[in-house]
C-alpha cells in the first residue's frame, strides 16, 4: 500500500551542515529533492546550491584523486597478506605525500619482479633445453654433425604439425624430443643433420614457430658446464625473486590495511559531498527539502531537536497539486501480501496518487487460479511443493515469496477442488469416494463460461469504480461512469433475451441504451466508443477461467482413462501419473500467466496511472 507523505524542509547553522547530514543518512527517512521550486519559489534567488561551490568541487577533485591512488595501490598489493585496518582515523592532510612514495615503491617493485619472473622462466626453459639434450647426446662436446634446435609449442596440435614438417625437410631422418610444462606450453627439441638446417629454420619461421634463444654467452661451452651455469643462474634469481616479496610483503603488510580505512574515510566524505547536490544555503544557514513518511515526522521532528539542542529544526509545508505528480512512492503491505510484490515489481512504479497493484493481486490472483485448477490433489501437490521450495531456497528472498504465492495459489485450488468434487479428476470417484459435487464443471459449461463472464463484469467494475474514486481529471471520472452504465444496460437487455424474450422491459432498456451511448459519444467524442469497445472485449477476455479449467480437468480424466484401456495395471498406472505430472505443471504456469494477464491488461488498465518514483531516502 502507498504510504502518505509528508512535504518537509530542515534548517540549521552552516557549520551543523554535515553532522546534520550524517545524522539523517543514518535514519533512512529522507527522501532528499533537488528541484525545489515548489518548496521555497519565493525565497529560491537567495539559496545556492552547495555541490556547484568552487570550494565542494575542488575538494571533490582533490578526494577522487586521493581515492584513485589508493585504489591502484591496493590492485597493485594483490594478494599479499596485510594488518588489520586502524580504528584510528586517517589523518587526510598527509595522505598524498605517504600514498604518491609508497605506490611509487610498490610500482618499482612490482616492475623488478616481473622481470625477474620473466628471466627465471627463460633460464628455466634454457636448463630443460640443455639436460633433455645431454641425456640424448652424452659427453661434454655436442656432436659437429647434428643440428640441435629448440622450439616452444603453444599445442599438441603444433606439435603434430611439426611431426610432419620434419617428415617432409629431413626425409623421416630426425628425431623430436618434447616436453610439456605447467603452463600448458612444450618444450620440442629436434635432432636433425646440418645439411637440412637452413630449410627447416626458414620453414618454422614463417609458420611462426619461435625457436629457443639461448643466451650467446653459453654458445662455447660444453654441455655440461651450460647446464651448472644455467642452473647456478637460476639459484640467483630465485633468491632475488624472494628478495622482492618480501620487500612487497612488508610494504603492504605495513599499509594496506592503513589504505584501506583511507578509502573508507574517502567514501565517506565523497558521499558527503555527493549529498551536497540536496543542499542550499545562504551564508549562515543551510536548508534540505525533500519528503518524509507522515507517521515518521513527529518522531524526526523531536530526535532532531535532541541531537543539535534545537538548532536544526524541521518544518512540514503544504503539498500543491502539482506536488503530486512528482512525489515519491513508499509501498509497505502486511506479511500476507508481502510475497505478492515479486510479481508487481515487474511493472512501473505507481504514480503517488494511484493505487498499489499488490492488494489486488492478493486478493484475485488466488482466487482466479483456485477457480481454473479446481482439484483438491491437485492443490495438495503445489501446497506441498511451496513448502518444498521454501524450505530448499530459506536464504533466498524471491524464492520464499514464489513459495508463498505458490502456497496461497494451492489453498484456493484445493478449496475449489471441494466445491468441483475433484481429486485428480474423477479419480476419487473410480476409487469410491463419493465427492459432492457442488459444481459439475464437466457438465456445466455455458454456466461456467456466464459465471466467468460475470467474474469479468465485477472486475472490469472495479477498475473502473477505482478509476472514479482517484483523484483525475473529470472527463476521465465521468466517462469510467459511463462505461459502467452502458456495459450495465447492455447486459441487462442480454439477460432479458435470454430470460423472458425481447419484452416491454427489454424494449425501453435498448432505448435507454441507445440515449446513454449517443448523449456519451457527443459529450466525449470518439473516445468513448473505442474506450466502451476495449472495456466490453476485457470482460469477455475473462471467458479464459472457464476454458483453461474445463481443459485441465479434461485432461485429468483422460489420464484416468488409461487406468481401464492399457490393459496392464502397471501400465495404466505409470501413463496416468505422467499425464497427471504434465497436467500440474500446467495447472501451475497456464492459470498464473492468464491470471496475471487478466491484472497487468485488463484490470490494472481501467485505473492505474505508473510513473512514479521510487522512495531513496539520504
């Protein structure tokens, strides 16, 4: 339901200005405005609004720029394990000189180590190289008449590729030697005469093979003597590896957590200063318009006057009716129809001076569904599948609520599935029950489909009822009553047709009829017609509760039926149950999508007006 709300302005000293907004960020009860010509038209030239202020927007650039340091800092330190966060606060004065060293220091570092890792894992990839070549070769001197070369693959796919490469180049006469590593990449090694050297490199080149540069400083030595230097280098950067996280580890265990309470000060005050945008002020004073729960204002008003000794006081002024329009909107319901919202979130926002769609839908989205599915097993399963679903889904929001509508849906079917006689279909009376049958909805369909028609007809009433009874514009109020009387006679004289014929009554009816209609048409033009045409197929449209229920319990029976013409029991069984299965599936999606359908088009189009926007307080 749309709370009241109240229109109010808060004044205080210019120096209470951000204790006052903190102060109100913490209560949640403000719903702050920006546009406040209908607040103070008069007093407006002499307010300035505190976000445009050279001093707010200096300090502002100066925040985000201390903020954005901070931030790559605290990217930069990764995972690395730091202090707890102070409960001090950071003093913001000193914060650029400390923050531009220290992320100056952790670039820099950060720098060595990625070049450290990239050097640590070509020497790793040059002592793969040289051991997987002294294993095959032996000794200290490489063979004069090989040609070793050393490739990095990307894929077992190059690797294949390479196999026929060397098939076709050396003749089958080589020989390839892989190795793959963690990273996913191999190491390939191939043995292969001289005389085919120069051809095979030019061929690996321009298919964007990378042969494995070792470093010419080795290209001399014996095998041997490359695989202990190259080992020894990796030793050294190892340790120099080490060296550097440490030296990040103590940075960041040492700042981060520092920097991180940095940044909560700095969202504070940014927030602050966002704030700001609600404010105006003259040199002495500061005034913040915006809208409050009319149950909350008194409360506000004294908690106010407590915390600042009655130097910020708040004052309620005279909604206008153009304020209205634009009000925000709070919609607060009871535990019953709470779980509802999930299903009127999807429409707009209600304008302040419309209605709450949830009530309705309360109300009639349950009943509709228990008129439609109409079975008392049928309404036991979804009972008992809503609470499946609660209890499965318990921390998820959405889920509980689906669970509870499910609940509600499945209470109204069984309550129907009485009054139909049903269980499963005719299942209760094969096996000997004897349901009494207030409605035999098999057998009583031109009833049904006048009873849905009828259904319609109160509905569309309401609608339009509603319709009158908002605050809109005449013309509008005055053509929903037309409607109504039009749609009254039209029925009426349908009724006498079919009761007593086309009698005196029934005559002075269609003459009556025919005087509204005219007398409609030339008061509100050719609106009226096409709005009398829209309301009369809604209410037909209400004819879907008798089809979709009188299909379901069809259904039902027919999968009854199997139980007799299989010839198998088991047979008969395991079909009927996978008939019954698919039919509740249905039963719980065709009667909600027409049920809401029914709501969202033909019944929340006769008086809901949307737009509106949604309650944010400070």
């Amino acid at each position: 339901m749309i709370k009241p709300l109240s229109k109010v302005q808060i004044v205080g000293p210019a120096d209470l200005l951000y204790d006052t907004i903190s102060f109100l960020k913490n209560e949640k009860v403000i719903h702050p405005e920006k546009e406040i010509e209908s607040f103070c038209s008069e007093a407006k030239e002499h307010l300035r609004n505190c976000s445009i202020s050279e001093e707010a927007v200096k300090e502002r650039i100066y925040l985000e720029s201390l903020k954005k340091k901070i931030e790559e800092f605290i990217s930069l330190a990764g995972n690395f394990n730091f202090s707890e966060k102070p409960d001090y606060l950071v003093d913001i004065k000193n914060l650029p000189l400390e923050i531009d060293g220290d992320l100056k220091n952790l670039k820099e570092l950060k720098k060595h180590l990625e070049e450290n890792q990239t050097k640590l894992k070509d020497f790793k990839l040059y002592a793969l190289f040289y051991s997987l070549t002294e294993e095959i070769v032996g000794g200290e001197k490489e063979p004069h008449l090989l040609e070793i070369i050393g490739l990095v693959l990307k894929s077992e796919e190059a690797t294949r590729k390479l196999h026929q490469i060397l098939e076709d180049k050396t003749g089958g006469i080589y020989r390839l030697i892989t190795k793959k590593l963690e990273s996913g990449e191999i190491v390939a090694i191939i043995f292969s005469s001289k005389d085919v050297d120069i051809n095979l490199k030019k061929e690996l080149k321009e298919l964007n093979i990378p042969e494995l540069a070792t470093p010419p400083a080795l290209a001399a030595l014996p095998l041997s003597e490359k695989v202990h230097m190259v080992n020894e280098k990796i030793a050294v950067l190892t340790q120099e590896e080490a060296k550097i996280k440490n030296a990040i580890s103590d940075l960041v265990k040492n700042k981060k957590g520092y920097y991180l309470r940095a940044l909560e000060i700095l969202d504070e005050k940014l927030s602050k200063l966002k704030d700001l945008i609600y404010v105006y002020k003259t040199d002495k004073i500061f005034s913040l318009f915006g809208w409050i729960q009319k149950d909350r204002l008194l409360e506000l008003s004294e908690k106010l006057r407590a915390r600042f000794d009655g130097y910020v006081i708040l004052e309620e002024q005279t909604i206008l009716e153009e304020d209205k329009e634009r009000m925000p909107v709070i919609i607060v319901n009871p535990d019953y129809l709470k779980p509802f919202e999930v299903l009127t979130r999807i429409l707009p926002i209600p304008a302040y001076k419309s209605y709450d769609p949830t009530p309705f839908l309360g109300i009639f989205f349950p009943l509709f569904f228990g008129i439609i599915v109409g079975d008392l097993g049928y309404g036991l399963i979804i009972i008992i599948l809503s609470l499946i679903i609660r209890q499965a889904f318990k921390d998820r929001d959405f889920a509980v609520s689906i669970s509870k509508v499910l609940g509600y849906a499945g209470t109204s079917a069984l309550i129907f599935g009485i009054i139909y006689g049903e269980f499963f279909g005719d299942l209760g009376k094969r096996i000997g029950w004897n349901l009494i049958k207030i409605v035999d909805r098999e057998h009583s369909i031109l009833q049904l489909f006048i009873i849905s028609i009828i259904i319609g007809i109160v509905h569309i009433f309401i609608g339009l009822i509603l319709n009158v009874l908002k605050p809109a514009e005449k013309k509008e109020r005055l053509i929903s009553l037309s409607i109504m009387l039009n749609i009254f006679l039209l029925f009426s004289i349908l009724y006498l047709f079919f009761t007593e014929g086309a009698g005196k009554t029934a005559q002075f009816l269609i003459f009556l009829l025919a005087l509204v209609f005219v007398f409609s048409f030339i008061t509100f033009g050719i609106i009226f017609p096409l709005e009398l045409i829209k309301s009369l197929g809604n209410i037909v449209s209400y004819g879907r509760i008798m089809a979709i229920g009188l299909s379901s319990i069809i259904l039902a029976n027919v999968a009854n039926s199997f139980l007799d013409i299989t010839g198998n029991i088991f047979l008969g069984v395991f079909i009927a149950l996978l008939f019954h299965l698919t039919n509740i599936v249905l039963s719980i999606f065709s009667p909600s999508i027409h049920s809401l359908r029914l709501h969202y088009v033909e019944f929340f189009s006769k008086f809901m007006k949307f737009g509106g926007r949604k309650f944010n307080p400070l």
